[in-house]
C-alpha cells in the first residue's frame, strides 16, 4: 500500500520584479505553545530559549519561538520530541505545521512592496521582531529577517490569493521605476 | 498664445495632443489647460445647467469650467480638470456636457429658458402630477443631467492603495510648506511632503519676487535639491492630501500614471493612507471673483492664475488684458504681463484709495458692471466716478481676494474663524489635533509671512516630537501687507455668477433667502450651491456674503458650510484598489481542489471557502441528475466529502471542561476519553449561535468543531468569554482548521472503505473517536453523521489530504460509491432534519429547533439565564418542522405559511421555509422550516407560498426527521 | 482613527473588530433577576462623551480590549485588555 503523498501548499516558482524575490519557503515544524497562566517563563526554561514578549522572536539553534498572539508563540524549526513531551501541565501544544503556507520576500524594494499589503511601519525593522498583522484580509505572521527580508505566514487555505496579491504589489511597484 | 522666454515648460520636448478631435501642440511641462490657452482655444466647456460657453477659470485643482474626459484606450476618465491634467504624447481629451459639439450646443436653449429654471426649479416643477415622476421627470431629468460620460465599461485601469507612516506630514510645498520640511527634515524628523502639483514650489513658481537675494524660483530649485538629498525625507509630488481622520491618518491620492502614457502595470492612480504623529498644513490660498454680469465669459479669469499661466508655463490668454481687484495681489501680475509684452489696458480697482501703478493706467473706484462675448471676452463695461465706460479686451482677470484653504482643518468638525482684516475665513486652531497650519492657509500671505509662519510651524511641530528645531537665519522675502476692501457682487441688470460648476447665480441665493432657506446649509441644498466636483472652492464665500447681505446678517452669524473630506475628487477605483476579481475577497481552497476540478465539479463558494457543488457524470445533463445519484450512493453505498471547511478548535487544560461546561448549553464535562458530543452554543442573549460537535481526545484535550459559516465567529466568542470572564483558568485553545484536513465517509459501506483505508477495521462505536494511522501518516478517526448513515470522518494533516481524497474517492468508486458534493450534502441533511444556518439564523432558541433538553439545567452557561425566560420558549413561537408537499410540485426557501382559508398577509403567517431540496430517497421535495407551535400540528396541512416566485403549495407537517428517525442506520 | 494595543502596539482600526459597550463584561450572577438581565442584554447609554466599549484585535493578537473614547471629539482615552489576568502577567 503506498504511502500517502505530502504536497506543498503552492509549490510555487520563486518569482522577482524589480529586485524584490517572493519565494515560498520549505515547510518547517510549526509548533505552538500556549502556556498556562503563569507558564510562559517555565516554557521557555524547558526549551532553553526565552518565551518571546509580544512582537519578539526568541532565537536559539536552529529552533526560533516566534511570538505569535495572546499567550501564544510558534516554535519553528526544530524541538525534540521529549522537550516538547516536557511542556505537559506548562501548555497547550499544536502541530501548525500545516496551518500555515510560509513565503518569503527578499530584495531592496520589499518594504515598499509591503507597504501595499501590510497597514504597518516596516522601515527599519530588524531580525528578531515579529508582528501579528493582516495582509489585505488575510492573516498574517511577519517575521523580520533583516534588511530587505521578511518572512511571511498566512492560512494554508489562503495561498494562493496571498501569493496573487503579493506578486500584484509587487509588479506594481516594478512599474513606476523606469 | 505662447510667450516667448517665460515659463517653466520644457520647450525641447514638443507634445502633440487632441482636443475634440484636433490635433494641437504644446511642449512638455504644459498642463491641458496651458497647452489650450497656447493654442487660444477659448471655450472648453458647457456649463451644467445652462449650457453656457466656458473657458478656463483657474490653474489648479479647483478649477470649476475646464472639466474634460481623457479618452485612453482602455478607460474614458470623465470631470478631469484640465488645470491638473499634465500634457503626455497622444493625449485625447474631449469637451464634454454639449452636444452636438462644443460650439453648437441645442441644450443652450436652457439658457434662454433661464428666467423658469431659477434655484428651486427641480423642486418647484416637477413635483405634480405625481405620476409623473417616474415615467417623464426622471428620464428628463438624467438626460439634461451629469457631466461627463463614462465609458460604460468595467473600469479595467490598474489602481493602487498604499500605507505610509512618518513623523511630520507637510501638506503643500509653497514658501511655508517648503520652509517646513526643511526645518524639520534638518532637524532629523521623518518627514513626508506632498504637494499636488507635478512640480514642488507652489506659488513660488510663479512668483518673479526674490528670495535671499536670488530669484524665487531658485531658491526653491535650492531648497528642493536640499530636501530630495536627505534620507529623512519624501517627497510626494502629484500628491493631493484630501482627507484628514482620526488619530493622525490622512487621506491622499497620488497621480502615478495619469499623466503619461499608459504603461503596462503601472498604476493610475494610489490611494495613500498616511499616518502621521504631527502635521502642517500650508496648502495655499485660493483666489475667489466678483460677481457682476455675465462674468462667466470665456476670458474672465482669476488674476492670480493669469500669473501661474505666464510665468509656470508661458502662455497668456489675452493680449490686451483688464485686471479688476479689490486688493493690492494683482499688482504682481500686472508687472509680470507688462513686462512680458502683454498689454495691460488697465487696473480697476474698487479701493478709492488704491496706489498707482507706473506705466499702467489704475482706475480707482471702478467696478467692472458687464463682460461681453458669448463665445470670448472682446469688451467689458465698468463704471468710474459715477460713468460708464467701454474697454475692449480679449482677457480680464478677477480678483475679489484669497480664502486660505482651510478645508482639512474641517474634516474633523472644526469651524473656521472669520477674519475682518483679511475678508475671509481662517482656520480655528487645534481643528484637527496634531496639526498646525501655515502660510497662506493661516492667513499669512506675504512670502516673508510664509517662510515664517512655516519654520515656525516645523519648530513647534518639532518640539512636540521631542527634537529641538535649531537655529535658522530666516530667508529674506517681500513682506508687502494685504489690504483689501470687501467687494462681492457689482449691482446692476442680468445675471451674476457665484458658482460657474453649478449654474449658481447672485439672484439664486438672494431668491433662495427670499423664499426662507435663510439657513447657509438650506440655501446650498436650494441652489446646489458649492456642490459640484469643485465643492464651491471659489464661490463658497461669496455666496455665504450674498446670502449674509440679503438677510441682514454678517458672515459670522450667517455660519459656513461644512467641508468634508474628499478635498478634491477621488476616483472609487483608486479607493478600492486591488478589490475587483480574485481581489474582492481572500480565496481558500480546499487540498481536495484540483481532485474536484478534475472531475468537473462546478465550485460554490461556501463563505470564502470554494467547495464542489456536485461531480456529474458524462451522460448526466442537470444538477439535480448528480445531485439525485450522489443521495442514492450515499444511501446505499457509501460517498466521500470534504468537510474540512468546519473550524476546529484545539482546547487544553485542567480547566478545558469546566470551560466547554460554560461555553456549551449542554454538559460536556462528563464525555468520557474517545468518545465525541453534540453540542449546541448559544449566545448571551438566548439564542442559537452555532452547532458543532465536541471530541475528548485525552482527559485534559478537547477538539471541538464548528459549522463552515460560524468558524470565525465561535473562535471570537471563545476569545470573548475566556478573556473576559475567565482568564485565570488553566486553560488555552487555538484554531486548528487549517492543520487538518478532513474527510465524511458516509453509507451501509462507510465501515468497509474506511478499513480498506486504514488496512484494518475501525473499531469506533457511534460517536466515538481515535488516533489512527493511515497509510504511515497519523491521523484522527471520528465516527460521526451528518447525513442520517453510518458515518466516519477521517482527518490526517494538510499536506496529505489530496492524497486521501484521491485515495479515499478511488477506493469508494471500486465499491459503487464516489465523492459528493454540496447539493447531496444538503439534500441528505434535510432528509434527516439535521440543521444549518439556514435554520439557526440568529432569531431561533433551542426551544425552537427542539432541542431545549440540551440546555443543561444543571450549570451555568452562556445564554442560559436569557433562554431560560419565558418568551424564548412555548406554544406562540415558530418551531421546526418538516414540510413535504401534497403534490409534485417545486417549493422554495423563504416562502411563508399559513393555515389553509386565511386571507394571505403578514400578520396571518405562520411561519417560513429555511431549507429545501429534492429528496431522491422519499420521491418528494421536502422542506425544514418553522411554524408556529408546529410540534403540536404534525400531520396538519398548511399553505406554503412565495408570492415572489409564484409558489402556492398546500404540505402535510411532519417531524423534521424524514429519513431513519429512529436513527438506527446511524448506529448500526 | 487608530488604537493601541496593549500587546501590538498602535495599530489601524481596519485591524479589530467592533463588538459593543463594555457592558458585556459585567455579567450577572446566574440567577440574577430578569431586571439585571435585561439591563445587560438590551439596556444602552448613548452618550455624547466618554463612552467604553469592546474592540478585539482580529488581525492581530486576539486580545478582547476595552477601549475608553470620546463620542464628540473622538479621542481614544484609553485601551485596556479586557482580561483581569493580564495585569499579573504583565506584572511578572
Ligand atoms: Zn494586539
């Protein structure tokens, strides 16, 4: 009996207008953790890395904790199995790995690509912040890489119009400099 | 005509355009309206009610006469000012408002019929007989009315919406405006400066004073390399700041492509929303005229842009020109034509105590009674110490003084302040928190005052952002003071126009106050004064003086109208950028998506969600065919849906029960580890607000689904209760829709497919749930219905769900069975009475849809104190019910009920029909609804009509449960 | 017009989502008379002033806030989460 196929949420070709590249990312381990009042700080000690406050991302390895809402933050990347047996009683854990398409935006026009999608500031972000925003309609997790570089998560279901209207903003942008 | 030596236009770059199907040519830097007056074109418009002939009035955007479509090939953009529209190569604009053409126009007979189309006409004649009203009024009316056309056509033009954030917006770069950013932006400040204009420098370039010692117009160039060199700073040109909204967000629209070319991809238009901590307004001034006898003659201008066309842009619209003024601003311009070789014939100027003017003849005391030249100003008469007097001149220019453009300062109800020494209103302080004003729309008008007010304006704005302004030798500039002397309507015969957009005229508003709309915002209503494309920018004041004159009052008691945003007009397309087609909404796809299409399924959306409506066969014609064989398979086989549009939710916590205790009607608490529940939530106020089912998947973890519609909502809910009423537990939950997908198994075969899946047979009681693996992937197993069969539903995570869709429908198809969409989904749910929103629409109680034993008397929950009362329950309310007809034929959702022999109203119905469909298993349409005590008039025959569609059916109630009602096949 | 999350910081209002008075949170006991019912269900001031009501961060953090704002001149006074827990989180 075969065994059953994994699919990407677009498996989409990187495209790039004008500098700006939207590629969707390999699929990581999302995990997220949601500690019992009073947890957060016993969480991160498990894990050997800070409980994110609010619009951090926790940075340790190859594991991220990316704050991600109310009492809420994804673990990305990878956490052994036994650390996260450990969280039993500290918090609510979910597999996410498949909730959410991860893309990402790279190149000197992205903030002002972003600027089309996203009602937030993003000039003069930096790694290690994170925001819980929407993109258009859609939810969003916006995850600063660094300069240029943004990393995006919305619903899996959602793919296909956030890649659309990324790439729309993007040819858009493209088209004024000339 | 050009003017050799002047302006700003770049004379190496001719431009060909057309106007009215003529070519013309102008040079690049050249707005329409300059290239026309290059090429005296005189007369570019109709006027909307009268139809009389219009040239350009202005050179900016309140422009009220030039209005023209511009023709591209794929958008005919209507009402574009020609003073804004910038000359590109191929530009095709039209005159618009006359027909046949723009020099002979049939609907001018309105002007000859102008004594019975005074203010009030529409109200006063097309009142009686009232039948008419729709038949022949209207139809007249929409002819003679609008202005320009639009195409017809789905606007297919790319538009764009964009988020910008700063510290300091600088609204207007004029000497205050410029002065503004250059503080602030050297001070450090993130600034932004929009200016609307194609070119940054406002008056200054048009202004042939000196500014530190240079010409104006250099030391803006200076200014602006300064400003474009530092990071801290954008610059917006083609950018009109229109609205000013709470909390430091304003509204501007940018210019991208509108005055090129058309390219591929770029936007017409965006659609900024800034969002500022502080800002300053120096957005100018705007010149307004003096009403006397047919001032509306083509050639009749506003003196201030006669400066604008000579100097920006080279051109004059006359050769022999007049000015008339009752202030000193016209002097400049008179200086600047001379000097340009333009006749200045003479200055009329209705101070007695005006200056002279060297080498111009200045008539003091002079009012200007009449212009003549219907199709072009060639004379004018005006009156000088007590006679007539003729003067034959091809352009006059008008001024009656400067209104400070005090418009956004009112966006967020402030009242402006009127000022005696200036003859206008300027702008209360603190209208608009965050925001100072400056320059001339301050009321400060000298350059000098200008420079000031701005760099003051940028210090204080400063200061309020915690940075220190700095030292600044201010730029020496003329500091020549205002005078004017009041003058709004020159007395005497025929008529005077206030508002040239609308047709409204002196006698209009004195005849509207004679009539009793002495209120300012009734007599606007009665006239429609200030309430074309240009909002009244130069007729605004002036009407509220006419009005102030005829009712005894001074301006300050006669009030001011209110502006609102937009400041000037913003297309709907760029508003709603990105909003047509795929944009409109989000698109969520199931993983089964492309398995649907390949099968072509037609899709339904389902919220945002597109879902397959049915899978139809070769030789199958209908819906209903597909729909009627996807029942029976179900029924008799088994079938395979995609339900992982429900909304799943995650809940963990020693205080997980306790919560779902509270949160559901029904107790949840006592579902043993394995095993899953129906539950029914309610709102507060004792209503039903979703249904969905309740997993125990460990002692302390719950999955808990809800309907399709109400997956956002419940999540909301959920958030609400938790966090306002209890926080503390120990508990927390999280969506987790969109990490499964999940598949109905359904039918007398849904055991033996789901153990060919799984390799092994399920061994899961009704309402039973359990970790499974399928095919080496983990997995969930639930057996539950939704269609009245023995039921599974088998969930694994995302990524694998194409895979078991294929999986799944191939091995249903070896056993006769296949995949089904929506329409059977629905069919067999109404078949077994189970219910949807149709149903629970937000007005029924648990009581209604018969499941008041699911409110737990037992516990607290939300929604139980408010079901609980006494009108939320009991004979008088409409209660669920099956419907099934007598006869074959169609019934619909929505019809009402009424017992047999009543007369057919609103207050004798019974009830109404939520659901329908064709039931392929009891050969008869059926129908859930709600009637009145309904559970006690089972077998009772009503009338079921939509008097919409034409529907009169007589039905036997039944029980809602049609199929199975023991439920056995569920539980076998 | 813009509010500031407790957690996300200033945001847009096209971010939350707009529930009603701040009365929903002072629920009454379970068998409180009809009267404090129906006060809380239906019962509504209008005023011209300062009011409070709920907002929740939909396209943001999830957090249920109660906002305090100015119905004449529109000023946001305050923006609080609704959950009492917060001040002890915060506090650690
Ligand atoms: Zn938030």
């Amino acid at each position: 009996m075969p065994d059953l196929i994994a699919k990407p949420a677009l498996g989409a070709v990187a495209v790039t207008h004008a500098g700006c590249t939207l590629a969707e990312a390999a699929a990581l381990t999302i995990t997220a953790l949601a500690p019992f009042p009073g947890q957060a700080a016993a969480v991160g000690a498990e894990l050997g890395l800070a409980f994110p406050a609010p619009n951090t991302v926790s940075e340790g390895g190859a594991a991220r904790l990316v704050w991600a809402g109310r009492d809420l933050a994804f673990l990305i990347g990878g956490a052994a199995p036994e650390r996260l047996a450990a969280l039993n009683g500290l918090a609510a854990v979910t597999d996410q790995s498949d909730a959410w398409v991860t893309l990402t935006l790279t190149g000197p026009p992205t903030v002002e690509v972003l600027a089309r999608l996203v009602p937030l500031d993003l000039r003069g972000t930096a790694r290690g912040q994170v925001f819980r925003t929407g993109l258009g309609h859609m939810p969003l997790v916006l995850i600063a890489e660094g300069a240029d570089s943004f990393t995006l998560m919305t619903f899996r279901s959602m793919a296909r119009t956030a890649w659309h209207e990324i790439e729309e903003a993007m040819v858009k942008v493209a088209a004024r400099s000339f | 005509m050009r003017i050799d030596g002047k302006g700003r236009i770049d004379r190496t770059r001719p431009v060909t355009f057309t106007f009215d199907g003529r070519p013309y040519a102008g040079y690049r830097g050249d707005t329409l309206a300059s290239a026309l007056i290059a090429n005296d074109v005189r007369v570019v418009g109709r006027s909307f009610k009268y139809h009389r002939p219009r040239g350009i009035l202005t050179a900016g955007s309140e422009e009220p006469n030039a209005l023209v479509e511009v023709v591209g090939p794929a958008n005919q953009t209507p009402n574009t000012r020609a003073t804004v529209q910038e000359l590109f190569e191929g530009l095709v604009a039209r005159s618009q408002n006359r027909w046949p053409s723009l020099s002979l126009d049939l609907l001018e007979v309105n002007d000859l019929a102008a004594p019975f189309l005074s203010a009030g006409f529409y109200y006063k004649t097309f009142m009686w007989p009232r039948r008419f009203w729709e038949g022949i009024y209207e139809p007249l009316i929409r002819r003679a009315a609008g202005l320009g056309r639009l195409s017809g056509k789905h606007d297919e033009g790319v538009y764009e919406k964009a988020w910008a954030h700063c510290d300091l917006l600088v609204i207007g770069a004029g000497p205050a405006g410029l002065m503004a950013a250059l503080v602030a932006a050297r001070a450090g400040a993130d600034v932004i400066l929009c200016d609307e204009s194609a070119e940054m420098g406002g008056r200054l370039l048009s202004d042939e004073g000196q500014i530190d010692g240079m010409p104006a117009a250099d030391w803006t160039a200076a200014v602006l390399a300064e400003l474009a060199s530092l990071p801290n700073l954008r610059l917006m040109p083609r950018t009109t700041v229109t609205g000013a909204y709470d909390d430091g967000t304003y509204g501007a629209l940018e210019r991208v492509g509108l005055h090129r070319s058309p390219r591929p991809n770029l936007p017409r238009e965006c659609f900024w929303r800034i969002v500022a901590k502080r800002s300053i307004l120096a957005a100018g001034a705007l010149e307004r005229g003096i009403a006397f006898q047919d001032n509306d003659r083509p050639g009749v201008m506003l003196a201030g842009s006669l400066a604008t066309y000579l100097n920006r842009y080279g051109v004059s619209p006359g050769k022999r020109v007049a000015l008339f003024a009752n202030n000193g601003s016209v002097r400049a311009t008179a200086r600047s034509l001379k000097a340009a070789g333009v006749e200045v014939v003479a200055i009329l100027d209705s101070r007695p105590d005006a200056p002279d003017e060297p080498g111009i003849p200045v008539h003091k005391g002079a009012t200007v009674l009449r212009a003549r030249g219907r199709m072009g100003l060639h004379s004018l008469s005006f009156a000088h110490e007590g006679r007539v007097h003729a003067l034959e001149v091809d352009c006059l220019g008008v001024s009656g003084g400067w209104n400070p453009a005090v418009h956004l300062t009112c966006h967020r109800n402030g009242r402006p302040r009127w000022s005696d020494e200036l003859a206008a209103f300027v702008p209360m302080e603190g209208a608009v928190p965050g925001m100072r004003v400056a320059g001339a729309a301050a009321g400060s008008f000298s350059t000098h005052a200008c420079l000031a007010s701005g760099a003051e304006a940028a210090r204080e704005s400063l200061a309020a952002l915690g940075r220190d302004g700095g030292a600044l030798d201010l730029p020496r500039a003329e500091d020549a003071p205002y005078r004017i002397a009041p003058l709004w309507t020159v007395p005497g015969k025929g008529r005077a126009w206030l508002d040239f957009a609308n047709d409204v005229t002196v006698k209009d508003v004195t005849l509207a106050a004679q009539e009793g709309f002495r209120s300012v915002e009734h007599m606007k209503r009665y006239t429609t004064q200030g309430m074309a494309p240009d909002q009244g920018k130069s007729s605004n004041v002036a009407a509220l003086a006419v009005l102030a004159d005829a009712t005894g009052r001074g301006i300050p008691e006669t009030g001011t109208t209110t502006f609102r945003p937009p400041y000037t007009p913003v297309s709907i397309a760029a508003m709603g950028a990105g909003g047509r087609g795929a944009g409109f909404a989000p698109q969520r796809f199931l993983t089964s998506d492309q398995a649907s299409r390949d099968r072509a399924a037609p899709m339904v959306e389902a919220g945002l969600w597109y879902r397959p409506s049915y899978f139809p066969k070769p030789q199958e014609t209908t819906w209903r065919e597909a729909c009627d064989r996807e029942v029976r398979m179900v029924r008799e086989t088994v079938g395979v849906s995609d339900v992982s549009t429900l909304g799943k939710i995650d809940v963990q916590g020693p205080d997980a029960a306790r919560f779902l205790d509270f949160v559901y009607s029904n107790t949840m608490s006592t579902l043993p580890v394995g095993k899953v529940r129906y539950g029914l939530m309610l709102r507060e106020d004792g209503h039903v607000l979703d249904d969905g089912t309740c997993a125990r998947l460990g002692a302390q973890h719950w999955l808990i689904t809800t309907t399709t519609a109400a997956a956002g909502l419940v999540m909301r809910h959920l958030d609400f209760v938790h966090q306002a009423f209890c926080a503390g537990w120990q508990l927390r939950f999280v969506s987790v829709t969109e990490a499964w997908a999940q598949f109905a198994i359904a039918g007398p075969q849904a055991r033996a497919l789901v153990a060919s899946a799984l390799g092994r047979a399920p061994e899961l009681g009704f309402m039973g749930c359990a970790p499974v693996t399928v095919q080496g992937v983990a997995g969930r197993l639930f057996r539950i219905s939704f269609s009245g069969e023995e039921g599974y539903e088998l969930a694994v995570p995302t990524r694998f769900g194409e895979a078991l869709f294929r999986d799944l429908v191939a091995r249903a198809e070896t056993m006769g069975g296949g995949p089904y969409g929506m329409e059977a989904l629905n069919v067999l749910r109404i078949e077994k009475g189970f219910i949807t929103h149709a149903e629970i629409h937000g007005r029924v109680t648990a009581f209604d849809i018969g499941m008041e034993k699911m409110v737990s008397g037992k516990k607290d929950c939300i929604g139980k104190a408010a079901a609980m009362r006494p009108g939320m329950q009991g004979a008088a309310r409409a209660q669920m019910v099956g419907l099934k007809p007598l006869s074959d034929d169609v019934i619909t959702a929505g019809a009402h009920l009424f017992a047999q022999g009543v007369d057919l109203g609103r207050e004798t119905s019974a009830g109404y029909v939520t659901s329908v469909g064709y039931s392929p298993t009891l050969h008869s349409h059926l129908a859930l609804g709600f009637l009145a005590n309904g559970r006690a008039r089972h077998g009772e025959t009503v009338r079921l009509v939509d008097r919409l569609r034409g529907v009169d059916v007589l039905c036997t109630v039944t029980s809602p449960v049609f199929h199975d009602p023991k439920g056995e096949k569920l539980r076998a | 017009m813009r509010l500031t999350c407790p957690l996300c910081g200033p945001r847009d209002r096209r971010e939350f989502y707009y529930y009603g008075a701040a009365v929903y949170l002072d629920r009454p006991a379970a068998d409180a008379p009809p009267e404090a019912w129906d006060e809380y269900l239906h019962l509504r001031d209008n005023p011209a002033g300062v009011t409070q009501d709920l907002w929740y961060h939909e396209q943001g953090c999830g957090s249920w806030l109660k906002v305090t704002r100015n119905t004449v001149t529109h000023e946001i006074l305050a923006v609080d989460a609704v959950s009492a827990a917060d001040a002890a989180e915060e506090a650690r």
